[in-house]
C-alpha cells in the first residue's frame, strides 16, 4: 500500500536518496503525530493517490530536494503544521502541491512545480501557510487555485512556456 510509511510518533527520522515507485496508494507518508522527519533527494513516481505525505499532526518536519512525478497529487499536506517544502522539482501530477484539511503554518517555496494540471491548491481549512518564490511551468489548468482565505502568496511565478520562459507573476497579494 505505501512505499515508505513511519507511522504514529515517529520522529528524528531521516528518508534519504531513495527510489519510491509504483506501490499500491502512497510513495512516502508519515501520518499521526510524526515530527522532525527530513524527506530529502528522493526520487518518488507513479503511485495512483500521492507521492508524499505529510498527514495528521505532523509538524516541525521537511521535504526538500525530491524529485516528484507522474502522480495524481505530488506533495500532500493534510492536517499538520509548522513543516517546510523547499526545492522540490515536481511534475506531470494532477495537482503540484496539494495543502488542506486544517493544515497550518506551512511554509512552501523555491519548488519548481511543471506542467501540473493545477499547480498549487489550497483547500478548505488551510490556513496561515506561506507560499513564495513558487515557479509553475505549463500548468494544464490553474497555476494556483484557492478555496479558502486566510494564506500567503508572495513572488510565485507561472511559466507560460517552458521552451520561451515568459514569466507573470500569480497570486502575490499577501492574503487570498
């Protein structure tokens, strides 16, 4: 069911430089109060839900440096706090960056989100995450899509073209 699954109270945990692919649900998921957990240089694909998880109460955690594609949601944030993604490169997924379910203080920035349906979403119940310095190439549909207010948006970029690099920067008021 999942590639990579550290599970309830698991922290100080390093997932480092690993392959995670085509497991029945989920690449890599820590869930129920996991914290200081480092998800770095992994190369996570083809999963039909999602390629990393950050889920339930886990906190004071980092992605960094993944390489995420093919899946229908590339990095998940869903009831959990205070965690950093940076530098991620993630790509050909239904949605790039995915942040809801009372999700909070988050700070997402400098990922390179490519040809995403929706780049990053934020859905109902998020709230005071910081997205910056994001760059969205050819997303299919939206480049950012919201449903709920109370968020940072600072210097993200859409990319209309990957091959010109126009660039126009997307949803840069302080709260959306």
């Amino acid at each position: 069911k999942y590639g990579i699954d550290p599970h309830t109270g698991t922290h100080h945990m390093v997932i480092l430089n690993n392959v995670v692919y085509n497991n029945g649900h989920m690449g890599i998921i820590c869930s129920v109060d996991c914290y200081n957990i480092l998800i770095e240089g992994n190369e996570v694909y083809n999963h039909p839900s999602t390629g990393i998880m950050f889920s339930r109460n886990m906190y004071d955690s980092i992605a960094r440096n993944n390489y995420v594609h093919d899946e229908k949601k590339c990095i998940f944030v869903s009831d959990s706090y205070n965690n950093k993604l940076y530098n991620n490169t993630v790509s050909n997924c239904d949605t790039g960056i995915l942040v809801h379910n009372l999700a909070k203080e988050n700070k997402v920035y400098n990922n390179q989100i490519i040809n995403p349906e929706i780049g990053i979403k934020v859905k109902t119940g998020a709230s005071n995450n910081q997205f910056y310095s994001n760059n969205i190439v050819d997303a299919e549909e939206t480049p950012i899509s919201i449903q709920n207010s109370g968020n940072n948006f600072e210097n993200n970029k859409k990319i209309i073209s990957f091959d010109t690099l126009k660039e126009k920067e997307v949803n840069n008021t302080k709260r959306e």
